[in-house]
C-alpha cells in the first residue's frame, strides 16, 4: 500500500524530515577521498573531509559543521576534551582558574554540573572517588580517613568485629560483652546448636582507631587482663543516643577491667545518661567534666562503686 503525503521542498532531493528547506535530510558521503582518514567527508575532493573530531559526518569541514561528536560537545563546536578549569601561566609558573574553563557532563561539556552530581578533576560524576569525600557538591581529598558509614551490631564478636574497619560513623550502637573476650556456642530457638563463635583479644578493638560518632550508644560490661582502657576509640568526638539502653544510657560502662577511659577526642553525648559502675579497677572517670560534653539537661551521670579516689591518687596522677 503505497503512502501519499505532502512532498519535499525541491531543495531536498534525498528525502525530508518535515516542510521547508531547513528540513531537509543530509547523509553523510563514507566514498571519500583518500586524503580523508577519518572516512568520512561531506564531498568527494580532497579537501572535503570532515574535521578529525567528527562523528558521523559532517556538512563542512570546521569542527562546527560535524553531525555528532567524536569526544565532547561545546557550545556548537566538536572537541577533544573540555576547556580545563586551570591552566598554566609561564609567565608567573603558576597554575590559575581558567575563566573558560567547563565540565565533562558525558559528552557536553557544561559551566556547572547538575545539581545531583559532584564535580570532580573537571568532570560530573556520580560519586566520589577513593581517598576523597563530597564537600558542598565537590569532591576534595579527605582529612585522614575518608567517611565510612557501618551499620551496628547487637553484640560484638570475632564474627563482625572486621566489618567495622575503617568505619568513622557507626549508625547504630556497639556493645561489649563477656562473650565478645570468651567466645560461645550459639542456640537457636528450638534448643539445636548453632556455630561456634570464637573469643577475640582486646587488641583487635583497634579496628575501631578511625571511629568518630556513634549515633546510638556505647555499651561496656566485659573484663579480659588486656583490657585496661578505651584507647582504641582515641578518635570518638560524638554519641548521638538516638537510641539508649539501661538508665537511659548513650555512655553504659559496668563490672569492666579498665583503669582509665582513655576517650581522649570525646566531645559531645548528643542525648541520655552516662553509667559508669562497678568498675573496680577505673581511676578518673569522675575527673571527666561529663556536663561540659553532655548536651541533655535531663540526663543524669551516674558514677558508683568503681576504684575509690583516694586509691587512684595513691598510685595514678590525673
């Protein structure tokens, strides 16, 4: 069945895309001169190639007359990379920003990146790269560690401790327990056996060096002969308490082996109590100026039964 419809305007020998000349449809020539690398040009002497930077085709030979782009797109004009955000000044051998200077956003080049993209090393992109974090929609490189959100666990053992490497931001809470020091058998509901979980030794807390907020709570009540302090959360600035646990507790420390704390970066508990009790062996937690890094007036600090003051001075000097 043969279709009848309006004709093409008469300069438009090879077909149209609608009415009038400015509609006319244009094929690439691909029977080229040989002068013509590229393979394509848009006539067939040796000087009608098109532009190296052409793809597709072309309608003259200026990097403007290409049909697509070879790499990137700039304001009507084929190029092989984006005008850079710095050049170099021989003058004064320095680097400057270049007030020309664009961002890749796939194969255009842009002055800004959307909004939902970070601009990076002259590009847009959708994340970071390693060794770098997002700072007002930029990537720049990080300060120490980069920002690793983990999730919490229920009890800490040798099963997940390894996760946490790493982490600076614990969404969630961390609890110590005996079990974390001695290991145990687990049991299911139904009273069958589950895997064993071997003991771990204080010193592999060390994975959590980098830590620098939990948003729920700190939970101690373990003892182990290496376990004298909290040294390995050296870098701990917050706890949130978002959630807590017994007394309303962000800070929960009892029957423990530690001497001293040793939360040396600690700078604000967000939210709840802090319980410090029964620690036999702990000097100076009562040293601390818990209200000046507590941010919740209805809170309390509840310090008891742990090494007597006069003790602690006989021995230690705060």
């Amino acid at each position: 069945m043969e279709i009848i419809g309006p004709s093409c305007h008469e300069s438009c020998p090879e077909g149209c895309w609608g009415e009038g000349p400015h509609n006319c449809q244009k094929f690439s020539k691909i029977k080229c001169s040989p002068q013509c690398h590229q393979g394509r040009c848009f006539g067939s002497n040796p000087r009608e190639c098109c532009h190296l930077f052409c793809a597709g085709g072309c309608t003259g030979p200026k990097q403007s007359d290409c049909l697509a782009c070879r790499n990137f797109y700039d304001d009507g004009i084929c190029k092989q990379e984006c005008p850079p955000m710095m050049r170099y000044n021989p003058a004064t051998y320095s680097w400057e920003v270049n007030p020309e200077g664009k961002y890749a956003y796939g194969a255009t080049c842009v002055k800004n990146c959307p909004e939902h993209l970070l601009k990076d090393n002259g590009a847009c992109v959708r994340s970071c790269p390693v060794g770098k974090k997002s700072v007002n929609g930029e990537c720049v490189p990080c300060d120490g560690p980069c920002p690793k959100n983990c999730p919490g666990v229920e009890v800490l053992h040798s099963g997940n401790i390894d996760s946490f490497k790493g982490c600076t931001i614990i969404e969630g809470s961390i609890t110590i327990l005996e079990t974390s020091f001695q290991g145990y058998q687990e049991i299911y509901q139904n009273f069958s056996f589950g895997p064993h979980i071997p003991p771990f030794h204080p010193d592999k807390l060390e994975v959590f060096s980098t830590l620098k907020e939990i948003t729920g709570y700190i939970n101690i009540q373990a003892s182990h002969p290496d376990f004298k302090n909290l040294s390995y959360f050296r870098n701990l600035e917050v706890i949130g308490g978002r959630t807590l646990t017994e007394y309303f507790s962000a800070i929960y420390i009892v029957k423990t082996s530690l001497t001293s704390l040793g939360l040396r970066s600690l700078k604000r508990v967000d939210f709840g109590s802090v319980a410090i009790l029964e620690n036999k062996h702990l000097c100076f937690a009562s040293k601390i100026a818990w209200k000046k890094v507590m941010n919740s007036l209805s809170h309390h600090i509840l310090m008891q039964s742990n090494r007597d003051e006069a003790k602690c001075s006989k021995y230690f000097i705060c």
